[in-house]
C-alpha cells in the first residue's frame, strides 16, 4: 500500500542548472516557445505535466520536475522577426554578431590555410600551442568551480554581487527622458554583464562578507562596468545590430532628403485658350522610398552591392515586422511598397559608437565618491545596532577599485 | 588532479575515496585565486582562433561563465549573410569549458527538454521539498527481504509488494 502512494506521488526532476546548451541550428519556433518561462526564470522549480501510458496500457498523466535554468546559445541566419512571438524571444536573447569586414575576412582565411596546411607543431607556434590551450582550459576550470561554489547560498536571480553605482547606471540609460520598455531590458542586461564581470573576477575585488553565513558578495568596479559596456554597445539593440546600422545609416538620411510633397505623376495639356496647364493623374498617399532606391543608396553609401530582394528580406521586412517603418501600396506603381519610418531613430545606448561611456545629465547621481559611501550606509547602520558581533565585514583585497 | 588520501580494498572506501577527491577537488579550486592576467592569457588565448571577434567571444565566454550562478545570459549569435563564423565563435570559446557542462545539440525537439534525463523524487506537498524515491524503495526491498523468513505466512505480502516494485521500475525506466 506503502509503495502504490509512494508511486502515485512520484515525479522525475530534471536538475539544468549549470548546463551550457548550444543549439548550432536554428531552433524550431516551438522550442524557444516552450522554454520562455523557463529561460525568464519565473520561478526554481517548474512543473510539466504530460500523458503518458503505463505498462497495462492506461492513459494518465505525469509530471516532471524542472530544477533551475540552462543557459541557451542559438545560431542562426534566417529571418525569424515575423514569428508571433519574436518580441519576447528577443528580449531574452541577446545578440552577438561576429564581424565580417574585410580585415576580417583576410584574416579568417590566413587561419583557415593555417589550420588546413600547418603540421600540429607548425600551428602550435604560428597560431595557439596546445600548451597555452591546456592552461586556458584549467583557467576556465578553476573558474567554473569558484562560480558554483559562490552561487551554492543564492536563490533565483540573485546576483550575490555589490554594486555601489546602480542608480547612475539607470540614469545613463534613459537620461531622464521616455525610452519605452525596452530600457528595462538594456538596464537587465547591463546588470547581468556587469555582475557575471565581477564575479569571474572575484578574487581581486573587494568584498562584503557575511560573518554569519559565510556568504560573500565582490564589489563591482569601474573596470567592471567599462568591460560591460564594451559588450553593451552590441548587446543593448533592439534590432539585430547591423540592421539598425543600416536603419541610421541608409534608411533614414535617405528618406529625410525626399520632398515633402507627395509623390505625383502630371501631364501638361492645352487649356480652352490654348495656355499650359499641369493636371495630376495620380499622387502616391505617403511619402516614402521604394525598395529599389534602397538599393541604390545602400550601395553608394554602405559601399555593399545588394539586389532589390536582399534589401527587402535582410533589412526592411524585419524592420517592419518589429514596427520601426511602415508599409504601403504605391499608388504610382503598384507592385512596389513605399517604405516610411515610425520612428526618428532606434534606440542607442551610445550617442558615438566608438564610445561606450554613459552620459550622467544630473550631477546629483554622479557616481563619485559620497555616493559611493551613501551606498554603504545601510550595512554600517545595521553593524552599529548590531553592536559588537557585526553581521557583515568589508574585505580589501588590495585592488584599486575607485 | 588531486590523488586520494584514503586506502581501502572494498567498494566503500573505493566511494568515499571518489567523494573525497571531489570535494577535495572543490575547495582546492576555491583556494586558488583567479588573477587579472590569468582572465587576460584566457581571452588571449581564445583570440588567436579569432583574432576579429574580440566583442563576441567575450559575449560568449561571459556568457557561458554566467551558467554557473544564477543570473544567465542567454544569446543568440546570427549573421546578416551565412559563412560568417557564428558556429567557430561559438565552438571555440565552448570548447574551453569542462565538457561535462556543454551540451551541443544539432537540433531538439519542442518538448524534448521536459523529458531528459533525471532521477525519480517524491515532493514534500507542505514544505516543497523533494526527496530521491530510490532509496525508500530500497528499505521497502530490504522489508521484503525480512518477511521471506516466514514465506508460507507472508507469501500474499510479498507478491504484492514485489508486483508494486516491479511496476514501479518499468514506470520509471519507461519515462526516462
């Protein structure tokens, strides 16, 4: 009786944190759909339930435990911006573009006749040696070690870091101004950069330790957060980053030199006494660009041949499905669509690409000093009331950290 | 590695021989300390296979560290045309993490994730905890195993809790 309550009771759990899952094809829409909740981390355990039969062929219904989060890496070329759901895959996954300049291109191709034509030793000296590999490897081995341990007395989303300047961080991003919802999630990538920056960094960072729990949290440095700006410049596009290039670079300078007027085509005729006279036959309903002056333009300015098609598919349909411009029917020429932007710009984190700094508007959150010590003063509160026996102690490891 | 401190010739010790080595293995990584250059050789390392792609690799390798605490970084690296090297970003910074972390999957199925592998628990409904069933299972074996001393008396017993095991089993090696 014991057994059969035991087994009506029974679930499996399925342990994915500290899981690196790489999915080197695009993934099936379905997939991403089904792991929203999980990769959002709504919650540490998850249920799914699910029918299954048993061994005398009766249907009924399991469960499965899914314990903690597994960290997803996608590739993929293909368009997926029309999908239904896209809006809230994107705002989970963060983009990563590799480059593909020329410099680039020139390099990658000196590596791959490196790797095809070197004998193991040739490429261990001209390239990377096996040695150097070996102890990277250990690195990062050592590494991931530290990283479990550290997050062994965390819960969910808990970052278990210190970070002393996150109201001036905040403030650089919407600079006080409407940025819409999409500022939530640069400020959570911002954060999320910055806090796995300090912790894989650790051991020369300062830290706050709880003398009861033994827990302890790296304070995060300037150097942290310029390395994570670094990586913001990319990561913090709502677009996939080249097509916002394209957007402010082609796009939008080319639609702000047509005409205000609308587009029309005339014919001049003799009026009953015999004066010229322009009538409109027909007159476009918006102003906007065709596809194929597109083209054009992305060729003379971007110096990147493209057919009409290309420009279509790679810039201005996932720019229309993400509702940046909108589309209409010419009147003109039916078969084109007139392209016009919703939007001035596309949100940037940067004013200058070259430069990841954020612009502090409102002196009074300019990270400096006082504010810094203004950050402590809850843990310096709480250790005076607490008496002698504090329940959190500062330790320096020596780095210079502001 | 760190060898063993432990001897022993049977199964037992040969366990706690592994167990010790692990934990060992453990605090050892936490004693040693991570310096600056060390992160540094590690980025340059990486950089040698890929020389341009600085701002990516350190995006996955931040990224892929990141699935040790609890706040991942999930990210999707796409190209605006095909052969620009996303798959090499993404094996070689992957590659320098312990394998027993990295799953590389070609494809995967929508619900293929709620079916891997795990082990069989029964959850506590008023704290939420969970607790592995093997090893209660294994204490109602070992009760069957005692009543066998009087087999005539118990025989209706042990057929069912024997049946009830069985079934259990199944169940589960079916599932998983």
């Amino acid at each position: 009786m014991k057994l059969k309550n035991l087994m009506q009771s029974l679930k499996k759990l399925i342990e994915l944190d500290n899981k690196i899952f790489l999915f080197l094809d695009t993934a099936q829409e379905g997939l991403f759909n089904t792991l929203m909740s999980m990769i959002s981390q709504d919650s540490n355990d998850q249920l799914y339930e699910f029918s299954d039969k048993s061994n005398t062929g009766k249907i009924g219904s399991k469960i499965n435990r899914l314990r903690g989060t597994p960290t997803i890496f996608n590739t993929q070329v293909i368009d997926d911006t029309r999908q239904v759901r896209y809006q809230e895959k994107n705002r989970r996954l963060i983009h990563v573009i590799p480059n593909t300049s020329t410099e680039k291109i020139h390099s990658a191709m000196g590596l791959i006749g490196q790797r095809y034509g070197l004998v193991d030793e040739e490429y261990g000296i001209q390239v990377v040696s096996g040695a150097d590999k070996e102890r990277a490897k250990e690195i990062v081995s050592i590494m991931t070690d530290k990283l479990i341990d550290h997050s062994k007395l965390l819960g969910p989303k808990e970052s278990g870091v210190k970070i002393s300047f996150t109201k001036s961080i905040a403030h650089g991003i919407h600079k006080g101004g409407d940025i819409g919802e999409w500022g939530m999630t640069v400020m959570d990538r911002v954060m999320r950069y910055l806090t796995i920056i300090t912790k894989v960094n650790m051991d020369s960072r300062p830290r706050i330790i709880d003398t009861k729990t033994g827990k302890f949290y790296p304070i995060s440095t300037f150097e942290d957060l310029r390395e994570a700006l670094d990586l913001m410049g990319m990561a913090s596009s709502m677009l996939r980053p080249y097509v916002a290039h394209w957007y402010n670079t082609v796009f939008l300078p080319t639609f702000k030199e047509l005409p205000d007027e609308h587009h029309k085509v005339t014919k001049e005729i003799k009026g009953l006494e015999s004066e010229k006279q322009q009538i409109t036959i027909m007159q476009e309903t918006e102003i906007g660009l065709t596809s194929k002056e597109l083209a054009q333009k992305t060729y003379e300015i971007m110096n990147i041949p493209i057919s009409v098609d290309g420009v279509r598919k790679q810039y201005l349909y996932p720019l229309s499905n993400m509702g940046v411009i909108n589309m209409t029917r010419s009147v003109i020429n039916r078969s084109e669509n007139l392209y016009s932007p919703v939007e001035d710009s596309v949100f940037s984190l940067f004013d200058d690409d070259g430069d990841s700094r954020l612009k502090i508007c409102d002196f009074r959150l300019y990270p400096n000093k006082r504010i810094i010590e203004e950050e402590y003063r809850t843990i310096v509160k709480h250790d005076a009331k607490e008496g002698v026996e504090k329940f959190s102690k500062i330790q320096d490891t020596g780095h210079r950290w502001y | 590695m760190v060898t063993s401190y432990i001897t022993g010739d049977n199964n037992d010790n040969e366990d706690i021989q592994k167990t010790a080595t692990v934990e060992e293995d453990e605090s050892l990584a936490t004693e040693i300390k991570i310096t600056n250059e060390d992160l540094k050789f590690v980025i340059d390392t990486m950089k040698k296979e890929a020389p341009s792609d600085l701002v990516s690799i350190k995006q996955l390798l931040y990224g892929m560290a990141s699935a040790f605490t609890k706040c991942p970084i999930h990210h999707s690296v796409n190209s605006r045309k095909t052969g620009a090297g996303k798959t090499h970003d993404l094996t070689l910074v992957s590659s320098y993490f312990p394998k027993k972390y990295v799953i590389v999957l070609a494809g995967m199925s929508d619900k293929a994730l709620f079916h891997r592998h795990g082990i069989n628990v029964i959850v506590d409904e008023n704290t939420g905890n969970t607790m592995p069933v093997q090893p209660i299972i294994e204490d109602l074996k070992s009760k069957i195993e005692n009543l066998q001393g009087d087999k005539k008396k118990n025989k209706k017993e042990i057929e069912k809790y024997q049946y009830e095991i069985e079934e259990l089993n199944a169940k589960s090696q079916k599932v998983n």
